[in-house]
C-alpha cells in the first residue's frame, strides 16, 4: 500500500477531529492521537525532504494553534526525526 493511500484510509478515521479545516482537539487516546500524526505527517511534510523549525511550524499552523504540542507529538510518535540542536527536521515515517 502507498504512503498516499494509507492516508487516505486514515483521513476517513480523523476527519471528525477537523471543523472547516482546522483541528478542533488533539485526542487523547494514545492510539487515536497516533492516527492523527499519521494523517498530519502524510499530509502536511514530503518524504525526504529537510525542514526548519519554522517551516515545520509554519506547516503545523495551518491546522492548529499548538505548533510545539504537534511537533513533540510527532516527534515522539517516530513521524517526524530532528537534529540533536533542532535546526533540520525530516520526515520519517
């Protein structure tokens, strides 16, 4: 399966989260906040591609106002890598 369509069958899973786009709350449930960073991860950052701290920011505002909760989350999760000071961000999963 592609990294396109598990996010589509993820998106049927979260799209409750969201009003007129943007994120309403972050889940709680361990598993369903997973579900989430999945979905954020494929749809907001590109594999193999490189992102600052702001652009990763920038990404995360887009659907709601807690950049740093999302980034740690992601971070957490094994969705997005970091460098030791924090400067380059990746995409890993």
């Amino acid at each position: 399966m592609s990294t396109d369509d598990e996010a589509r069958q993820t998106a049927h899973g979260v799209t409750d989260l969201f009003s007129r786009g943007r994120l309403t709350a972050i889940p709680r449930r361990p598993a369903r906040r997973e579900q989430l960073l999945g979905y954020l991860a494929a749809r907001l950052f590109t594999g193999g591609r490189v992102y600052t701290e702001r652009e990763v920011n920038e990404a995360l505002s887009t659907v709601h106002e807690d950049t740093s909760a999302l980034r740690r989350y992601l971070i957490e999760e094994g969705f997005l890598g970091r460098t030791r000071d924090g400067a380059v961000y990746q995409r890993l999963r």
